[in-house]
C-alpha cells in the first residue's frame, strides 16, 4: 500500500490536492469576511498616511481606525436615521379633546374655505387649530387630552415669547367661538391668520422640546 501511494505527485495533482484540501470547512471558516476586508483596507490606508512621520504604533493606528468608524457610523445615523425616526413620528397627534387628526395642510384649507363662505366662527376655530397644529408637528409643544387652548398659548409662548400676547389672545378668540356661541369676525380672524403665518416662519427660542400640561 505504501508502495502504492504517489509521494511525489506532478504539479496537476498537487494542485488538485490543494484545492481540495482548502475546500474543507476549517479553511473555509477562517476566510475573512467582507467586513475583515474593508477594515483592513482602512487600517492601511490610514497606516500609509501616518507612515511618513516616521511610523505610528500598530495599536495607535488601530485606535484611529476604530475611531474612524465610530464617526462614519454616527454620521450615518444622523444622515439616514433621524429622518426615518421623525417619518415614524409623523402619525398626526388628536388636538384637544375631539380626535381631529388632520394635517396642516387640511386644517388651513378649511380656515380659508370657512372665511371665503364668511363663516367667521368656524374660520377662526380652524386658523386656531392650523396655529397649534403647526408648532405641534415641529415638537415644539405636546398636547394631551385635556389640554385647553389657554394651556396651549402658555406652553407656546416658551418657544414663542415675543408672541406671549398674541397666542394667549388667538386662544380666547378660539374659546369664545367653540364654547361661547362667540360670532367672531373677519378682524380677528386675519390677525389669527397672520399669527399663525408669523410663527410658521418664526425660528423658536430656547427649548425645541415644551410640554402643554393638561388642564383640568
């Protein structure tokens, strides 16, 4: 048998026997992934880059390559994974107590539909609820159920404060068409427009994060 067995074989089974020989799980395993390979790459390049002032350390120029991926991935984050955050966020909250869930875009449609028909109450209820709707999609204010309009004015005037007066105001006007059978006019209703317009462009002041607290 030992006579048998070719113990010097040609460069064809040599090389046949090799393959084979690598084929095996344990050679397959330990191949570098990917992953291995990129990181390598990274780590020369910024070892080439370092290497004309007289050499760094290998753990230095690891060090700086760990670093150099903890930016990437931070940066990446920040590019791509915010954005998806506040898309998942972008579920229209209920304003007040009555579940109204509609857009910005809906909400200012019906305030100029209701004062184009001259129905000032219902134009007024509306620019007020495109007004909180506004800050509100900006996480800005949060409300809950049970926050009042009064309540709402407060908190936005954090953000807001040079328009303290104007919001606690706006919300009144709000509070007398809804509860008080207030009849409103077109007066009030173009300085709640302009209100609303104003902070839309307006960059907020202080806290990007003010809570409405609930009012009982």
């Amino acid at each position: 048998m030992l006579l048998a067995t070719p113990l010097d074989p040609d460069a064809p089974e040599a090389r046949r026997w090799l393959e084979d020989e690598l084929q095996k799980p344990e050679y397959q395993n330990a191949k570098p992934t990917a992953f291995d390979l990129a990181m390598q790459a990274i780590r020369d390049w910024i070892a080439d880059l370092l290497g004309g002032a007289g050499g760094v350390p290998g753990p230095v120029v690891t060090l700086i390559v760990v670093l150099v991926i903890v930016a990437l991935v931070v940066v990446a984050f920040l590019v791509f994974g915010l954005p998806r955050l506040r898309r998942a966020r972008r579920t229209p909250l209920p304003l007040f107590d009555d579940h109204d869930v509609r857009d910005l875009g809906e909400i200012r449609a019906a305030a100029d539909a209701a004062a184009r028909a001259g129905d000032w109450p219902r134009a007024i209820e509306e620019r007020f609820r495109a007004l909180v709707r506004g800050i509100v999609d900006r996480d800005l204010v949060q409300v809950h159920p049970g926050t009042t309009a009064g309540a709402f004015a407060d908190a936005a005037a954090r953000p807001f404060p040079s328009e303290a007066g104007s919001l606690a105001s706006a919300a009144a006007a709000f509070d007398d068409v809804r509860y008080s059978d207030g009849t409103g006019d077109v007066v009030g209703y173009d300085e709640l427009t302009r209100l609303e317009r104003r902070i839309a462009e307006t960059r907020p002041a202080g806290a990007a994060d003010v809570e409405a607290e609930a009012v009982r």
